[in-house]
C-alpha cells in the first residue's frame, strides 16, 4: 500500500503518515492511530493486542504507540509483498498488472 493509498483510505494528509511511520512524529493522536489501523483493516483491539505482545498486561503509552506503528509499518509491507505477488501470478497468466497508485 503506497502513502497516497493510505491517505485515501484513512483520510490523513500523506505528509502526516509519512511522518507516523518514518517516526517524525513520535507521539500521533489516538484518532490517527485509529483511522491508520481502520484503513488496514485491523481493529483497535487487534491493535493493543498486537503492540502487548500478547491478550493482557499493560505497557507505558510511549512503548505501545511505538510497537503499534511498527506493527503498521510491518502490514503494510506484508500487503506490498503481497500485491507484488499477485502481480507475478496475473502476469504469468497474461493479466494486467493490478492498478495501484505509485510509490513516492
């Protein structure tokens, strides 16, 4: 998923989620953090369960935003990963490419 892709889904300037995810802006708003995990399709509780590590237990707040866009980073790459893949797979089967936006 390209920045402009997110930026469509979730509704955030592309400026703003470069800045989450590059680590610029150390500290975004729970309403960011929300929409950004919406537009990934991971819900808020997947999202806590995923930057603890675990079902329970408590972690500073700093700490899990900061494991919680990790966890972003990391799904969003999966999904790049993925879309290349089935690039490969509607080439070889003399399909186009699927449309997504470009890489800035």
């Amino acid at each position: 998923m390209s920045i402009r892709d997110a930026e469509r889904l979730c509704g955030l300037p592309a400026g703003t989620i470069s800045q989450i995810e590059t680590g610029v802006r150390a500290d975004p708003g729970f309403s960011s953090i929300a929409r950004i995990a919406k537009a990934i399709g991971l819900g808020l509780d997947d999202l806590v369960r995923r930057s603890e590590g675990k079902a329970g237990g408590a972690t500073s707040s700093k700490k899990g935003v900061a494991t919680a866009l990790a966890e972003i980073a990391k799904l969003r790459a999966e999904s790049e990963r993925a879309i290349e893949r089935l690039d490969l797979a509607a080439t070889a089967l003399g399909a186009r490419q699927i449309t997504r936006s470009p890489k800035k």
